[in-house]
C-alpha cells in the first residue's frame, strides 16, 4: 500500500476523534536545506480549554551560543508553563529564549523545548517564526492553516492506489466500545473519559461470539455503524490468540498450545475474516492490531539471552508465531477496508540496535511470507498496553552532564530512545529502509502513560551527576523500564488523537485503562492465564527489569478483568489533568 505523507509539509487541521474531537498536531514546517532555520510546532494534548505543545527549532546558519525563537497567536491561545525555555508572552507575541544549558546551537543542530497552554476558540499553529530575528520556515513556503492536501499526513485520509485511506485515523471517528464505557462510567469520575474510544480484544476464540453474554464482534460491528453517523469510523481490535502466546509473560498466556496453529487459523482468524469481510460492514475501517508482544519474543526471548525462556525457543524453533501472524496479515490485509498495524514493543525492550535492528529484519521477513506481502501492512504500533512516555519534556538521548552521555545512566543503560515518539519515528525510518511502504503509519498506545499526579517532575534535574540529572527529570516514574504490570504510579496519558506528530497515524488508548495486566497472586481460570510473579507486589525481579522491585500494584484481578483500584489511580495521575 503506496501512503502519501510528508514530515516536513503539514497542515492543521480539526480531526474528530470518537465522541469528542481533537485537533490533528502536525509540524508547521517547511523546506529545511534552504531555510536559514526550521521550525517543528507540535500540539500533542488538547481539551476543551487547554493543550500542551512541543517545539523544535533547527539551525541551519552560522552556530549560535545563544537562541531566541518569537511568534505570535492569531487566536486566543495564552501559555501558562513551560520547560527547556524562557518562554513570556505579550498580548499575542510570545518569545521564548535558550536556558543555560542549552544555548549552544551549532550549525544543523536542534533545540527542543514545550510548554502547557490555554485557548479559547480555534488553536492553529502560528503562521510565522523568527530566530533571532531572522524568518524561519519560509524556503517553499507552506500554509500552516490549510486543508489535507496529497501530501498532508493531518489531511482527509487522501486514498491511496488500494483504495485505502493515507491514515485511518484522519477525519474519522474511532468507535467507543459501549462495554468498557458502561464500566467507566460506573466509576466515580469516570464520566468524564468513558466517552474516550478504546480497542476492542479478540483474546480468545469464544471472544468473537461474546463471553458470558457479552458483545460479538458483530455486535461491536453494528454498534460502530450506528456510531458512525455520515462520516468516517475506525473500529479498533487487537487480534491476540497466537498458538503459545505471550511466552514470556505467564499472565497473559493463551488457550492455543504451541502448535495448534491450524486451530488458529481455521477458528479464529478465518471466522474473524468471514465476518469483517460482510459487505454490510464496508464502510467502517477496521484498524487490527496483530498479536502484541509476539514477534519481538522471537528476537529478544528465544535463545542466545539471559531473558530468553524455553516456550519462546519453542516457538521460535516451530515458526508458528511468523506462520500465524504471516496467515492473520494475509487474510486480514485482502479486505480493503482492514488496517493491519503488526506490533512493535516498546523503547525499553527494543531500543538497542542490537535489539531493533534484528526486530526491523523480523518484522520484514514475517510481512513477506506464508502469503502476506508489505501491502498488507498499514503500519506498526508501539507501547500496547505498556506505560513508556511519549516524550519524555525535560531531557533527551542526546543530554550530557559534566561530560557523560545520558545513555550512560542507569535507567537509559545505553538504549537510543528514551521515549515512544522517538522510538516510533526511528523506526519507521528503519522500516522503509528495510522494504516496507514509504507512507507506512505508526501507532502510540497512550492509555496509561501520562505520568502526571504529584510526583511529575516539573522541569529537568540537578546536574550534579547524570544519574540524577535523568532521574530528576524523567517523568517515567517506574522503579525499572521493564516494569510492565499494573504500575504503581501511572496516569492517563494523552487523549486518542489523530495525526499527532509527522509518521504517527494517531494516538490510541488500546489497552483499556481499568483493565488489570495480570494478576497479583495465583488465580484459577479457565482462560489459560497463568501467574506472573511481574505482577507481584512483593517480587524482587528478574533479568529483565535488573532484578528490581515490580512496581505492581496489590490486590489485581486477572489479565484483562476490570481493576477498580487501578482505573481510580489512573483518573487520579492522568495527564494532561482530567477537568
């Protein structure tokens, strides 16, 4: 599938987004070789009265010791905090100038910073920067107000040669599972985000004919086209019933053994296929998340490792993790109106070019067998159900303190990322590379990463060493990056968006935020889900997460059960703040 999309030409333009509308955030910039300096505006939380907003600037002339970036607001917008800058405003000019550390800017080097705002009316980008008294973005020109053009990763869903959408998400409404909105809703506070869209999980065969009276996915189907009204929706399901699933976490282990790859597909892909395939469903756009965690097992768990397990060399060695996603994105992707997004883990776990690069080759080899090709893949998708930050505001992989690299500190431990949005935009670029479609899109799961609440850091930290430069300021709040069940401290992190950022498809919420990772303590089922001492409050750890505490909170019910207690938390710490 051919996308047309640009990273450096960008619109804004206003994208509805479930039961509410979000604007999709996309750079004002423009050509970056002629220009004497660029700009990258990101709006990357709005609400109704609020956003949060980051900002790059490139530049492209003579090195500076010291930076001041100006614009102006043509609407209402007025920032309240900010970080990395001196940022005042004006009336509608605001100026935000270099800290002390990070007024050296040579020549085709960057500085980021962000900041947190109000605004009443529209909130478009500002037409118009000067660095240092000098026009930005001007070479080419581009129009920061315009509509989706051809090349408008924010646009109306250009279609490409399939007949695809560009991006699913744009200009679309994303269906609001009525399940879990019923026990939001039933939540003190949860009124005010139980109108959010969140994916629907296909985790067991009987799933897709309803459990325990529950909704088939026919149910969701029909629910979704009253949804849909006139215009555009996107249904979200994750399809998840790999044969041996999950083989490195106990919690979230399937009903297939090993090797009923044949069961897979003849009863649970197949029936999933048959029913998405009924003309009566065309005009909704399926976006199907492919098997969470399960490609990356293969590279980081299946031998040659002090994290590798025996199920995961088992289902390396039998090839029924490749077989059978190769068989969902085949069957998936020959529907016109399916989006297959394979998933791709999480900074913490690949962020290593010794762990990326392998996954990168991986996740290819996989699209280009057992009859799948890279047309049937719209994109990938990173963070499901995990609680890494979009971004991480107060520091970057590229920070130094008192001559050591960040990657030197204990919690990067030398990995290339240090936050989702890096991550994905890296590897995206790793992905056309390697073979897939120059336009392929990427998802962030951002349910339950907003680490907001009282112990956000609210600006970098002491540079006294780079450990506490880096623990002072990331607002990852976990004992260990590999810390992955039901995380004590956690919030809501930014409201399903389309178009956020240039690559990204869309901020998603697909792990339901209420839902339990897995249970604190041994619990008998008929689910197949076993006990993960990860999800053990009082578990000193493993290889993989450094043999630190878990982090998890007590009392949780099994994977995917509601999980009062946690929702509650996550109201609590979200962030951007719920009104």
């Amino acid at each position: 599938m051919t996308r047309r999309r640009s990273a450096m030409l960008a619109a804004l333009s206003l994208v509805a987004g479930g039961t509410g509308a979000a604007l999709a955030a996309v750079p004002a910039t423009a050509g970056a070789q002629a220009a004497p300096c660029t700009v990258d505006y990101t709006i990357q939380n709005q609400w109704d009265t609020g956003f949060t907003a980051a900002v790059t600037v490139t530049n492209n002339s003579a090195a500076k010791t010291g930076w001041t970036l100006k614009w102006s607001y043509a609407g209402a917008q007025q920032i309240t905090s900010g970080w990395n800058a001196k940022i005042t405003q004006s009336g509608a000019a605001v100026t935000a100038a270099n800290e002390t550390y990070n007024g050296a800017l040579a020549t085709g080097a960057s500085a980021s910073f962000g900041f947190q705002g109000t605004y009443s009316g529209a909130n478009a980008v500002p037409a118009a920067f000067t660095l240092d008294g000098v026009t930005c973005n001007v070479d080419g020109g581009t129009d920061p107000g315009g509509g989706g053009g051809p090349t408008d990763p924010g646009g109306g869903g250009t279609p490409d040669p399939t007949g695809r959408a560009d991006n699913p998400y744009a200009g679309a409404k994303v269906y609001v599972n009525p399940e879990w909105a019923k026990l939001a809703a039933a939540e003190p506070g949860g009124s005010r985000i139980s109108n959010q869209p969140t994916a629907v999980w296909l985790d067991r065969i009987a799933a897709i004919q309803g459990v325990n009276g529950g909704m088939s996915l026919r149910d969701h189907l029909d629910a979704a086209l009253k949804q849909k009204g006139a215009g555009d929706l996107v249904v979200q399901l994750v399809v998840y019933d790999l044969p041996g699933r999950d083989c490195a976490a106990l919690a979230s282990n399937g009903e297939l053994g090993p090797n009923d790859l044949a069961k897979y597909q003849s009863q649970y892909i197949d029936p999933i296929a048959s029913i998405l395939a009924d003309p009566k469903y065309a005009s909704l756009r399926i976006a199907a998340v492919i098997e969470p965690d399960s490609l990356p097992n293969l590279v980081t768990n299946a031998g040659g490792t002090n994290t590798s397990t025996d199920a995961c060399v088992t289902m390396k060695s039998n090839g029924n993790y490749e077989k059978g996603v190769g068989y969902a994105l085949a069957k998936l992707g020959a529907l016109k109106n399916v989006y297959n997004y394979i998933d791709a883990a999480h900074h913490g776990w690949l962020g290593w070019d010794s762990n990326l690069d392998p996954s990168v080759q991986e996740f290819h080899k996989v699209a280009t067998s057992n009859g799948a090709s890279v047309n049937d893949v719209a994109g990938f998708i990173v963070n499901t159900a995990n609680y890494s930050p979009t971004t991480e505001p107060y520091f970057k992989v590229t920070d130094s303190v008192g001559g050591q690299t960040v990657r030197q500190s204990k919690w990067v431990d030398w990995n290339q990322y240090v936050d989702e949005q890096s991550y994905a935009q890296a590897l995206r670029g790793k992905l056309v590379a390697a073979g897939f479609n120059s336009g392929v899109g990427m998802l962030i799961d951002t349910s339950r990463n907003g680490w907001g609440g009282s112990a956000r850091p609210i600006g970098p930290g002491p540079t006294t060493s780079v450990d506490a430069y880096v623990n002072g300021g990331r607002i990852d709040r976990r004992i260990h990056a590999g810390n992955w069940c039901n995380q004590s401290g956690a919030g809501l992190g930014a409201r399903p968006t389309a178009a956020p950022a240039a690559g990204i498809d869309a901020y998603v919420w697909v792990k339901p935020p209420g839902e339990s990772d897995g249970s604190s303590s041994a619990v008998s089922n008929g689910e197949g889900k076993g006990f993960d001492r990860m999800c053990d409050p009082t578990y000193g750890g493993n290889s993989r997460n450094g043999n630190n505490p878990t982090g998890a909170l007590a009392n949780a019910p099994l994977a995917g059960h509601w999980f009062s207690a946690q929702f509650q938390q996550l109201m609590q710490n979200a962030y951007p703040p719920l009104p």
